[in-house]
C-alpha cells in the first residue's frame, strides 16, 4: 500500500497499467506455488533442499531473510505510525508495542486462529475502492495509464516498477502459499478450489493496488509532493475531508501492517526451520517449535531496531519493495524449477504452459532489478 503511494505521488497514473498487469502475474505464481506444495506436500524452502541441495536451500533462505527483516522493520514502523495517527501520539514510542502484539498473536495463536484475525484485518483495506472514486481523478488519464503500458527510463518511474513488482512478487508471498498448503493438507482432487482461492486472491489484490494508486496519484500526484511520512500519506485521502482522511489512511495503513508482519515473520520462521530440519509451524507451540520461534521472534527484534533508525515508514516501505524486487527472481526460478522437478511433484508434471509463464515472470523481474542497479551506479558521483 504503502509502495504504492510513493508510486502514485511520483509518477501519477503513469503505472496504473502495472498494477492491472500484476493480476496474471499474480496468478501464475501462486498457481505455481500451490501446485508445487499440494503435489510435492513440502514448503519451497523443503522442496529446494530436497531437490537442489543445501547450497540452493541457503541461497534462498539468505534471499528471503534479507527482505524479511528489512520489510518487517518497514511494517512495524508503519504500524506504529498508523496507531499515532489515530491516537495522537508519538509513533516512536508505539513500534516496540505493536511489535509486541504482533508477536503475542503468534506465539500465543494457533495457525487457524491467525489466518481467521488476517482475513478480517484485510476488510480494512476496501476502503481504498472508495478513495480512488472520491478523489475525483482525470478518468480520461486514468484510462490511459491503465490501458496503455508506457515506462519512462527514468529513475523514478524504474524504481517505481521494481518497487511494484517487489512488494506483490516479494518472496515471503510464494513462499507463504507452498506453507499453506502443508499447514492445511488437501488432497490433489481439492487442487482446483485451492487454485481458485489464489485466482481470487490475485485478482482482489490487484484491484486494491489499482485503487490506491490511483487515489494517491489524483491528490500527492497531481500537486507533486513527495511522501516520508504517515502523515503525508494521509493526503493521499484528503478527498474524504478533515480528520476522516487521516483517520482513514491510518486504519488501512494499520491493516497492512497487522497483515504483512505476522506472514513474513512465519514465513521467515518456515524457511529457517525448513532448511536445517527443525521442528516448525503455526500448529506447534512455541515448546514443540523452539527455534522455530526463536527465528519469528529475532526477525520481530531485528526489525524494530532497523525500525528505530528514523528513517520515515513510507519511505522504508519503499525501500524494502524495492530490495525484495532484487532479490526475488531467485526464489521465483527455483519456485518454477521445483514445479518440473518430477522426483518433487510427482508424476503429474505440472504444465509446461505455466511454467514458461514463470520463466518469463523471473527473467522480467530480474532485468527490471539490473536496470534499475545500473541506473543507480549512474547515479552515484564519481
């Protein structure tokens, strides 16, 4: 959400096609991340070690550990600000408090009663459907962004694609998708409704991202200003008048943040576990998974102290999409090297059609990243 602020305030509608965009990229990943845990009944992270070996299987755990805490730290940050925003006080106090909550959720939850407060918490975020009508944008500009792909080679609107494509395609995403599937074992003729779970999921997800973009580009866009802080994100909402704009922002700003920290907290927990063989899971206690636990609750700590360095939540959220953009194509090419691996998934291969589709998926990612660092060395004086 917050990714797409920036985005918005930056280059207006000009990546609203993108976003639209990410619904079929979306959908191929997590087809192939469903696929891969209910036919293999292994995480990626299991699946990679079982099938690549123990240097493919760090590979990938260092990948995602390095965005988890980055975009942990990023989240926490922002929840504190979100709950200043609605309470009137200073947010720096608030992120070893939110951490804290977060952390009673899942040390203290089982994984069904987890994943029932984040379907909720996600409610929060429609309110965005009804921000991008009240801002009253060009439609006509609208339109044309949404319908005609067009990327400026400028520094803004590069960071602004490998941001997209890092916080909807982000690691801990798939990677949480294959968990699901072993914490909630289907059997293979249940693998249609688990695919049309991720097809809705996508697609809902896509719409929100198109909104909020869309919002902030009619009001921080159009009036060019540029977005640290919670609260300069909150004009984003200004359209909705006075203290509800504010108020507004805060509670989707909120429920981001309740929703993103658990999942990439566990997901960096499942990986950590995944690859050295510990006992893990939502499902165990904290005394049948201790260091499972252990890893949820060091990536909580690393995270508030990066979250404490000052730097503002917005941007921070920005940041971390735009390190899980690079980092991400590792983990998408082993994900579609996992789906053909039949010694893995079994005797139905998964189809050759989905997996070109990730193919392309990975190798555009991957050239947005290297573009985007070599736009950055231009930038750096010499």
């Amino acid at each position: 959400m917050a990714t797409l602020v920036v985005v918005g305030a930056s280059t207006m509608f000009g990546l609203a096609w993108l976003t639209l965009l990410m619904m079929p990229a979306l959908v191929v990943v997590q087809v192939l991340a469903t696929r891969v845990g209910v036919l293999s009944g292994r995480d990626l992270q299991r699946a990679v070690r079982d099938g690549y070996g123990a240097v493919a299987s760090v590979l990938l755990l260092v990948s995602i550990l390095v965005v988890n805490v980055v975009t942990i730290a990023a989240d926490v940050a922002a929840g504190a600000a979100a709950i200043g925003l609605l309470v009137g006080a200073d947010s720096r106090w608030l992120v070893p408090a939110f951490a804290a909550g977060v952390l009673a959720l899942l040390l203290f939850g089982k994984y069904d009663e987890v994943e029932r407060v984040l379907k909720l918490v996600m409610l929060g975020l429609l309110a965005y459907g009804a921000a991008a009508v009240l801002a009253r944008p060009d439609w006509l500009a609208v339109a044309r962004g949404s319908l005609v792909p067009s990327v400026p080679f400028t520094s803004a609107h590069v960071a602004g694609v490998l941001a997209i494509l890092g916080t909807t395609l982000t690691s801990y995403m798939y990677v949480w998708q294959t968990v699901e599937q072993v914490e909630e074992p289907r059997s293979r003729e249940q693998l249609r409704f688990r695919e049309f779970d991720a097809l809705v999921g996508a697609g809902l997800a896509a719409v929100i991202f198109w909104c909020i973009l869309v919002a902030s580009g009619a009001t921080l866009g159009r009036h060019h200003q540029h977005v640290d802080t919670a609260e300069q994100a909150a004009q984003a909402l200004g359209p909705l008048a006075g203290p509800l704009a504010g108020a507004m922002f805060a509670g989707g700003l909120l429920a981001s943040a309740i929703i993103a920290v658990p999942v990439i907290a566990s997901s960096g927990g499942y990986v950590t576990a995944s690859a050295f063989g510990w006992p893990r899971g939502l499902s165990r206690t904290p005394r049948q998974a201790p260091r499972f636990y252990a890893v949820v609750v060091a990536q909580a700590l690393v995270g508030v102290a990066l979250a404490a360095t000052g730097i503002g939540p917005i941007r921070l959220l920005f940041v971390a999409s735009l390190v899980g953009g690079i980092a991400t194509p590792l983990g998408l090419v082993l994900l579609v090297l996992a789906a053909g691996n039949p010694a893995l998934v079994g005797p139905t291969r998964i189809h050759l059609g989905l997996r070109v589709a990730g193919w392309v998926i990975a190798v555009l990612v991957a050239a947005v990243g290297v573009i985007f660092l070599a736009q950055q060395v231009r930038l750096v004086p010499r």
